[in-house]
C-alpha cells in the first residue's frame, strides 16, 4: 500500500525517523505463521458470519498461504514504512488480491490480532519447551543405568552431610524440570483464552462468532471483557516467569557440575565437545558451555523484570508501550530454548569419576546422622542421641579416624544403648541400605523412583 493503513485522516506524511523509531518489524516477523493462521481463521469466521463470501474467503486464505511460503523462503522485503508484520502481510494480501484483500480487516484491530498472534506464539512454544524439558529428564534417567551403584556425599552448605545414591541426584533434577512442565501446562490456560474480535476496544456491532475463531484456532474459551483484551499481557508475564525459573534451575545444575568438574571436586569429567580451552594454558579444560548457561540465566531474570516494569503503569486497552513486550519474551525463549537443547548431551556424555570418589567417600563423617537414628531406635531421645555422636565425631576428629573405626567398646562407653548390631548402621554403603523412606536417597528408595520415572517417560505410568 502506498499510503498507511491509518492515514486518512491524516494531512502530514509520517518523518522517516518516526517510522524508524516506531518500527516492529525488525522483531515481530517471527510471528508471520501465526499472524498467518489467525487471519484464515478470521477469514473463515467472516465467511460463515456472512460477511465474505465463499469465494472470497478462498481467495484470501490461499493467498496467505502463498504469502507464508515467501516469507518462509526469505523472499519478503521488510519495509520500516509498513511498521510490523500485520501490514507486511495485509499489504501483499491487497497488493495480489485488491478489494478482496481490503475486506480482511473487518471486525478486528491490530489491538486484537496481535494479541491472537502472541497467544498462538506462545502456545507452539510452550510446547517445543515441554518436549526439550522431557528430553533432558530423559537424558537424567538414562544416566541412571550408567550410574546404578554409584554412592556419592550430599551437602548442605557444600559440607559433607550424608550419603545418597548417585541416581538419586539425578532424579531431583527431574523433579525440579516436571515442576517446570507443570507450570507450563499451566500457563497453558492462560494462554488459551481467544482475544481476536474484541476489536480495538470495545467489541464490534457486525455479527461475527468468537466460538467459531476460538474452534478453528483450538483456544478452549473467548475473552470475556473487550476492555481487558488488549492491554491483557499477563500470559505473557507468566510465561517468562516460568522459563525464568526453568533458567535457575539450569543455572543450578551447572553451577554443581561445574563444582563437580574442578580438581578440588574431582567427580565428574565432562565432555571434551562441551569444553573450551585457554589461549595460555595448554592443560585447561575449561566448563565454558556450563558456565554460559549459568550466566545467561541473569538475562531470563531481567526479562522478567523488563515485562513486569512495562506493564506497571499503563491504563486499560491498548497502548503503544506493549510493542516491547515482545522483545523480552523473544529473549527468554530463545535464551532457555538454547540452554535446553545443549544440556541433554552433557547429561548423556558427561561421566563420574568413581574411584576419585570413593577414595574420599567415607570423609565427613556421612555416616553420624544414621548412627544418631540408631540410638533413636534404642530409645535414646534425639536431642541426647545427637550430642552423643557430636562428641563422638569429635573424638574421631582428634585422633583422625571414622566413626567405624571406633571400637564396640569405645562406642558403648558414650551410650550404654549401644549393641553389636550398630556396625550395620556405619559406613557409607551401610547407610545407603538403612535409608528407607519415601523420596530418600537409599539404595531400595532410589531404585523404585528410577522406575516410576520411566514408567513416567514413556507415558505408561
């Protein structure tokens, strides 16, 4: 079109550095497919409202279809003076079909469409997320197998604490990325709320069918309030919460593995396809990847920060101000989206270091809680339970020997409760056995999660 879409009433052309400055076209292109696809819904609804006929209607949806597959070979000229992608497509819609093409518009604005557009946006997304999240839960079970009879110490502020199953750190990641898919299943529903023919504000007088759009677009209801429609962007706040939190989780395992990585550490040797070297020292293998996606998690977070800020202030129905709510959700996607399709083949190709680990495994006195819920199980109260094993571990402290080494007799002068039954609750691997409950890190706990977790994977649990 030669002239804005907008510009009748208009007597000035717009300054070139305007249309620069106010330009989305630069960012908003990657929504071509669904602008595409809600303007046939659109079309179709049109039709059956009787505003379009059929023939119209064809014509209008098979040109799209032709415009889609230019755009997706790269052949659109992006023009500043045509603003975003609505006009872009309109503009070569009415440019091949005339009138016909000029009818599309009917009972909508771009307030409505490009809110239709983020909803389809985000919806295929979310789904390309919940399968890249149950890739990587995939990659953390398959390690599982590798790493069956691994025991490693867990650590509450990076002390030692206690021992638990190897596989057992693997399946609290799962947890954490089930939680994630969770949160996007839910935000699903947000999402899935049709806003197309609120208009730009306040509805429309012509007889369209909202029910029919959300049918043809698979959104489960309509927007009940043609007010809120437009400035409504709390589904998009949600989502980048979400893959924010999905990037802290990220941010935590590679922070651990990182740990884990270091001489000091010695547990895990990553892939050399997933390192970096330096430009100095010729031994390093540094977790570069690992260490990127620890601090690309800061851009996530500030994403939720810039939609949050944006949103504060502004007043019912649309204002220019959402133009930028785009950009930070296009930012935390494709941030997120990048993390996660690396992270799997870490997971798979990265490999423990065993005998590194059980050379040091029965340091920190893993096994002092599991002696202490002995006592408790002699009917000592916990409190006196627990100072008994805390000069113990002091004792063994001063003279640089493990609680095992103690003798019966050592044991049973700090506890007369003390039985020759209590060897089988010290030692790493003894503890491992003795943790029984739910969710804990023992051997028989463990390997019943593992089950129940690809049981869950391959949809049969």
């Amino acid at each position: 079109m030669s002239a804005k879409a907008w510009g009748g009433a208009f007597d000035e052309k717009t300054d070139p550095r305007v249309e620069k400055f106010t330009e989305s076209i630069s960012f908003d292109s990657r929504l071509a497919a669904v602008d595409i696809r809600g303007s046939q819904a659109h079309a179709r609804m049109l039709t059956q409202s009787g505003l379009l006929t059929a023939d119209e209607c064809r014509q209008i949806v098979e040109t799209l279809d032709l415009i889609g597959q230019e755009i997706s070979r790269g052949e659109m000229v992006w023009k500043t003076e045509l603003e975003d992608i609505h006009m872009h497509i309109e503009s070569a819609l009415i440019a091949r079909i005339g009138d016909v093409g000029r009818k599309l518009h009917t009972a909508r604005s771009r307030n409505d469409q490009v809110s239709t557009d983020l909803k389809l946006y985000v919806r295929d997304s979310l789904a390309v997320l919940d399968g890249l999240l149950a890739e990587l839960q995939q990659a953390f079970v398959d390690r599982c197998e590798i790493d069956v009879d691994v025991v490693l110490p867990g650590f509450t502020h990076l002390q030692r604490a206690q021992p638990v199953m190897a596989n057992h750190y693997w399946l609290a990641y799962c947890e954490k990325f089930q939680r994630d898919r969770e949160r996007l299943a839910d935000c699903r529903k947000r999402v899935n709320v049709l806003p197309l023919g609120a208009a730009a504000l306040a509805g429309t007088s012509l007889p369209i069918d909202r029910q029919e759009t959300a049918r043809l677009l698979g959104f489960d209801a309509v927007a009940a309030n043609s007010l809120d429609v437009s400035s409504d962007r709390d589904f998009l706040a949600e989502a980048i919460f979400d893959l924010s939190l999905i990037s802290v989780h990220l941010s935590g395992w590679a922070e651990e593995w990182i740990l884990w990585c270091t001489t000091e550490f010695g547990f895990l040797k990553l892939p050399d396809a997933y390192t970096t070297g330096s430009s100095i020292m010729p031994q390093k293998r540094n977790p570069d990847v690992l260490e990127l996606i620890r601090g690309k998690s800061a851009r996530v977070i500030a994403d939720v920060q810039q939609i949050l800020t944006l949103l504060k202030g502004l007043p019912l129905a649309y204002n220019r101000d959402l133009q930028e709510d785009k950009l930070a959700f296009f930012d935390a996607l494709d941030t997120v989206q990048a993390c996660l399709e690396l992270a799997p083949s870490i997971v798979r190709r990265a490999r423990l270091q065993v005998e590194t680990i059980n050379a040091r495994l029965e340091e920190g006195f893993l096994d002092a809680t599991t002696l202490m819920e002995y006592l408790i199980s002699k009917g000592v109260p916990m409190r006196s339970g627990h100072e008994v094993v805390g000069k113990l571990v002091r004792t063994c402290e001063s003279r640089r020997i493990k609680l095992a080494d103690l003798t019966l007799t050592e044991l049973q002068q700090a506890c007369d409760k003390i039985e020759a039954d209590v060897a089988d609750s010290l030692g790493v691997r003894n503890v491992v056995l003795r943790l029984s409950s739910f969710g804990s890190g023992g051997r028989d706990a463990v390997a019943e999660r593992v089950a129940a977790w690809r049981q869950r994977l391959t949809g049969n649990g």
